[in-house]
C-alpha cells in the first residue's frame, strides 16, 4: 500500500494528516516535498513527492521548475549528512518545516553547517526562507555562519532578500569566524518564538551577525559567548527586539548581549550577562543610536575593564525609558555600575535623559554605582525627572551618579541610601 496519496489540487501547503492503520499519510500539494528516512529507496518517490533528506527534496523541486516550495521534514534523529548544507538560492519562497508543530525534529549537524546559502551578483532576485518548528544543533563552520551562512555579496538594491526563523531551538553552534548562530550578508533577518542556547563565535556575535535590518521577537539567547556580542552584533542598518530575553551571554571584550549601531529594544530582559572589559549587556559604538524601553537589567556585570555593568555608551545617542537597572555590578576599579557615558557628541548640546528610569542596588568598585560620566564629558542638562536612584554604592566617588564637571541643569530625580567612598 502506498503510504502517501497525491492530491494536485490541493494548496501549497499540506492539507490533512491521516491517521490510518498507524500510518501517516499525507495529502501534498505540487510543490511539496516530505522527508522521510523510513522509506527504502535511494532515489525519490512520487505522486507525492517523498525523499529520505532536504537536499534531495530541494534537488527535485528545483528540477520541477516549482516556486514558493515547501519541504516537510517527520520528526526524527537526523544526523550530519541529513543537514543540507550548501544550496541553490531558493526560488521564490522555500519553507522548511516539521510535518507535526508539537514535535520537532532533530538535526544534529555534527561539525557541519546546517544551510549555507550564496546568492551570485546577477538579475533581480526575490528569495524567502522560512525555517520553522525544527531543532538545530552543533553545527560548525570555519568561517562565519556556525549553523547558518547566508552570503549576497555586491547584489543589486532592488533584491528582496528575507530569512525567517520561527518556533526553532538552537544550540552548540560553533562559528570561527563571526555569528555562531547564523551569520546574514544581505538577507533581512527575523527570529520569532526560538530559542538560542550555548552557541559560540571565535570573533563577533555569539548568536547572529547581521547587517541587514533585523527584528526579534519573543525569543530566547541564553549562554552563548563571542569574543566580542555575546548574543548579536548587528551593523549598518537597524536591529529591533521585542519581548526578548539576553541570558547569561558572555564576551570576552565588549557587550555580554549585543553590539549595534542601531538597537531598539522594547519589553526586553537581560540578566547576568558580563563582559571583561565594557558593556555586561549592551555596547554602544561610537556615533551608534539606541533606544531602550521598559525593559530590565539584572545582575549583569563587567568582570575587570573600562564599565558599565548594563550599558556603555560610547559618544551614541541613547535614549531610555520606564527600565529597571538593578544588581548590576563593576569589578576591580570599573566604572558606572548600570551605565557608563563616555563622550557627548551624539547628544543634542550636551543634554542627556535619564528620566523614568529605576536604578536599584547597582554597584561600582571604581566611580559612579548607577551612571558614571567620564571627564571632560561636557553636560549641559541632565534630565533626571522620576528617576529612582536606591541603593546605588561605589568604592571611590558617587555611590548615585558621577561626573567631573557639574551640569548647567539638574533635573532632579529621588537619591535613597546611595553610598561611596566619599
């Protein structure tokens, strides 16, 4: 009997799943494809078309000319010839997902990378991935791209490139280049409802490096590690998160969480990330933009360097509202245990908002418990209206806020048991 039954009316997308006898079968459309290693045969079958690996399942779809693919995948073990690798730039959209939402399968890439994806400098290209209800785990490239490389290298403006990663769990990626969750040159990057764990980047972004416009949303990046963005690193064009929580991230210089040179984040969550030297959570280049909103920072910390336990900003323009900043922390002589400021120029004449913020039992061993701003930064008004400072301490000067020039304008906020040398 065979297992699966053709129906080319049906849509794009699979239909119905049909208990029978303890068998699936599926009702596909054209331009599906199911993977399944329990069928025998080395090559294909048809009507529906059904193949033991997604490279396969990619090779006959390309070769029927089809757009707008999908490729269903059973849940099963799949090991490190099962992870596609290199190929084709997908035509339309390829959509690569689990035949049953509630039970992922598992691609255990084993030192391989799961897609590496080229797109070459010819034509007007239009290319969706959606990646969607699989697991991922201990793929590794040599250079950028640990389980995902995406390369557009000098593509006309008018492509529209996207990659979407949805309802995926991701770990033990390895990149010894940049991103060792993925790395995207050219495709817009979303990742909603994943989780992202112990990946790790010899170079730039434990998790993602991106620059191209990037949006995540409810998603989770817990102890993953780069020299430098433990979590993401996003460059050139904006970054948005939403509902995101940054766990226990780790570089070994700069942003325990994320560098960017335009980062919103909304309703976010760091806790205990750390960085050795600037930024246990966000690092703001220079000239870099950021807006930060109700959003909490816990426990992250600065193991020996410059500071800023949550936040160093680096002469950025960042604005921030209704956050929490609480239990962070600066070792050895650091500065600024939630923020530290070093130059004005991306502000407004010198005018920094720090209003509606709560800044709660930070700490600094060097100056500045809550905000430190480095001298010679000139403040013309420090707007601190319905700002908290409680608990604040530092080991040298200002257990609240330091800075070497006093402001023109002090708009004062409330100062509770903040203590320091002084």
């Amino acid at each position: 009997m065979n297992r699966y039954n053709n129906n080319s009316t049906s849509v794009w997308m699979v239909l119905a799943f049909i208990l029978l006898l303890n068998e699936v079968t599926y009702t596909c459309a054209a331009n599906t494809c199911v993977v399944d290693k329990s069928i025998t045969s080395s090559e294909c079958q048809t009507n529906p078309l059904i193949c033991t690996s997604i490279s396969l399942c990619l090779k006959q779809l390309i070769k029927q000319g089809q757009l707008n693919n999908t490729v269903l995948v059973t849940p099963d073990q799949y090991n490190q010839l099962d992870c596609p690798g290199s190929v084709p730039v997908p035509l339309g959209s390829l959509t690569i997902t689990s035949t049953s939402p509630s039970d992922n399968p598992i691609f255990d890439c084993n030192n391989s990378t799961f897609i590496v994806i080229n797109v070459t400098p010819t034509g007007n290209q239009q290319s969706t991935i959606i990646l969607d209800s699989i697991t991922i785990t201990s793929g590794t490239n040599e250079q950028d791209g640990g389980c995902i490389q995406l390369n557009n290298d000098n593509m006309p403006s008018s492509n529209i490139l996207d990659i979407t990663v949805s309802n995926c769990n991701v770990s033990f990626c390895k990149s010894y280049g940049n991103g060792g969750f993925m790395a995207s040159f050219g495709y817009n990057v979303t990742i909603v409802n994943t989780t992202v764990t112990n990946c790790t980047s010899a170079q730039s972004a434990g998790v993602l490096l991106s620059i191209t416009p990037t949006m995540l949303i409810n998603s989770v990046f817990e102890k993953n590690h780069a020299h430098n963005a433990g979590g993401v690193f996003s460059g050139m064009t904006q970054m948005s998160a939403i509902n995101c929580t940054f766990d226990s991230n780790s570089a070994f210089v700069y942003g325990g969480a994320a560098i960017g040179l335009s980062m919103q984040f909304n309703q976010c969550t760091f806790m205990s990330n750390s960085a050795d030297f600037a930024g246990g959570a966000l690092y703001m280049p220079d000239g870099s933009y950021g807006v930060v909103s109700n959003s909490s920072f816990m426990d992250n910390q600065i193991n020996a360097g410059d500071g800023g336990g949550a936040i160093f900003s680096n002469n950025s323009r960042l604005h921030l509202y209704n956050n929490i900043f609480s239990g962070n922390y600066v070792a050895e002589d650091g500065d600024g245990g939630a923020i530290y400021v070093m130059g004005e120029g991306g502000y407004q004449n010198g005018n920094f908002d720090f209003s509606t913020n709560q800044f709660l039992d930070n700490m600094a061993n060097g100056n500045g418990g809550a905000i430190y701003f480095r001298p010679h930064v000139s403040i013309n008004i420090l707007n601190l209206t319905g700002a908290l400072f409680i608990d604040n301490q530092a080991g040298q000067y200002g257990g609240g806020i330091y800075f070497n020039s006093y402001p023109k304008q002090v708009n004062q906020g409330l100062f509770e048991y903040c203590s320091s040398k002084e």
